[in-house]
C-alpha cells in the first residue's frame, strides 16, 4: 500500500452508484489506494448478477474503496473478496453477534443478509492491477421493500440507530490491516481465517443445483474462490458462484 499519502474519504449526498463514480474519478484524479466514495443515496446502486441493491436515503452505508495489489495473479483474485468478507463480519461483530460470511462475500447475521459486496476486478495480463470494491451494509434502515429475499440491518436486530461512519472506520481499520497481510503473503492466515468464519461452515445442510436438492457439507474454498462441496456418499463437487445455493 502506499503509505506516503493518506486515503481519503469523499463523501457524496447522491450518485448512481459509488463503484462507478469511484472508477470514473479515478479516470482524473489520482488517488491513493484504500481511498473511499461514500453516498448517502445511490439512484442506480449495484449488486451482484446485474441486481439492483436497496437502500433508503442516508439509512445505510454505501461506499467504495480500491486497492492496486499487484502482486495478485488472476486465478487468485478470491483473496481480495476473502479480505473484505473478514473486515466487514469483524467490523459489524463489535455491534452484534453471529455474523457469519456466506460464501462466495455475503455477510450474514443469523440466517439473513446485513451487507452485500461486488468485488470489481480490472486485469492486466495476468494480474490484477485494480479491484474496485463495493460495499453496501445494511445499518439503519427498519423497512426493506425490495424482493431481496432476506435482507436485515443492524437496527431491525437490535433497535439502536448507529452512526454510519463509526461503523466504516472500523471497517477499514481492518481492511487495511489484512490488505497489509495480503501484500506481506500470508495468504494461508488469510484462507484459514475466512474458512472458520463461514456460514454453515460444519455439518450437512440442504443446497441447491439446477433443480436438484441435496445435503452436503463445505469441504473446502479454492483460491479461485470455487467452492467443493462433499455430500454424504462421500461424493465431491466443485461450484463456481451461482452454481449452487444455500437452501435457507
Ligand atoms: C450484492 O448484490 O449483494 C452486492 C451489493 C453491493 C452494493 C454496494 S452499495 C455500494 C456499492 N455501490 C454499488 O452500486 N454497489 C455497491
């Protein structure tokens, strides 16, 4: 990371969506890395597959950040949604317990989702040489109206209104604590943290394939970020995103 220049933090009332209005200001403005766009309300705010991400005006956090790792090769870019998974459940673990990272990057507290990311990797060769990432947490909205399944904030759980940029300096307090692990090559502490921090990390538990239901447990997360799962005949099988889902 460089560490001459202090990242700075933009905050915005209103854009489409932080991830777009950070990758078109860096297109001008240079900025050091872990520099984040925070909105109190995004008009087009993204999520994952091409969704939209619900967020009331000034209720959430909604911000992006980037990093220019470098030393990244492609088909071991998962480390980066690995990180940022981490640095959100311990963030929002200092206000809640049992939030848990629902692979692939969900955060989930219980059984419901409290953040999203869209982890926007841009490549050069065969490193990366950006990843923009985009990070929604749900804070203190108290009525979700979309049809996403499940969503839930930290003040439906425990009735309390937080301060919004509290909750982002936590974040990145730990975001660039494990940024620094990453650049140091202590990817193996990295992986093994993320794994036991899993949602349904042991036992069996329904998942779904296309059609099919099925019982397996997590056998392991490859650094491409596939995940194996081994059902109980023994039989394993390795997932990319979307292609398999949790049954909740
Ligand atoms: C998901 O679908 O789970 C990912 C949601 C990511 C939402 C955040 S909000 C801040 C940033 N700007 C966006 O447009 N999307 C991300």
């Amino acid at each position: 990371m460089n560490i001459v220049d202090s990242p700075r933090i933009i905050k915005i009332p209103e854009t489409t969506s932080t991830s777009s209005y950070l990758r078109e200001y860096l297109l001008e403005h240079p900025l050091p890395e872990g520099s984040v766009v925070m909105a109190d309300f995004q008009t087009a705010g993204r999520g994952q597959l091409g969704n939209s991400w619900e967020s009331d005006a000034g209720q959430n956090l909604l911000f992006s950040t980037f990093i220019s790792p470098g030393v990244v090769p492609a088909n071991r870019q998962f480390i980066i949604s690995r990180i940022a998974a981490l640095s959100v459940r311990e963030a929002l673990s200092r206000y809640v317990e049992d939030i848990t990272i629902k692979w692939p990057n969900d955060i989930y507290w219980k059984e419901k989702k409290i953040c999203g990311m869209l982890i926007e990797n841009d490549l050069t060769g065969a490193s990366i040489y950006r990843s923009i990432l985009g990070i929604g947490i749900n804070v203190n909205q108290e009525v979700f109206r979309s049809d996403a399944p499940n969503p839930v904030s930290l003040k439906q759980i425990t009735g309390i209104t937080y301060d919004i940029e509290e909750i982002l300096h936590q974040f990145l307090q730990r975001f660039y604590g494990y940024y620094l692990d990453l650049l140091q090559g202590k990817e193996e502490k990295i992986s093994h943290t993320y794994m036991e921090r899993l949602f349904r990390r042991s036992g069996y538990h329904p998942f779904r394939e296309d059609g099919r239901l099925f019982e397996a447990c997590i056998y392991a997360i490859e650094p491409t970020g596939h995940l194996i799962l081994e059902e109980k005949s023994g039989k394993r099988t390795r997932y990319a995103f979307k292609e398999v889902s949790f049954v909740l």
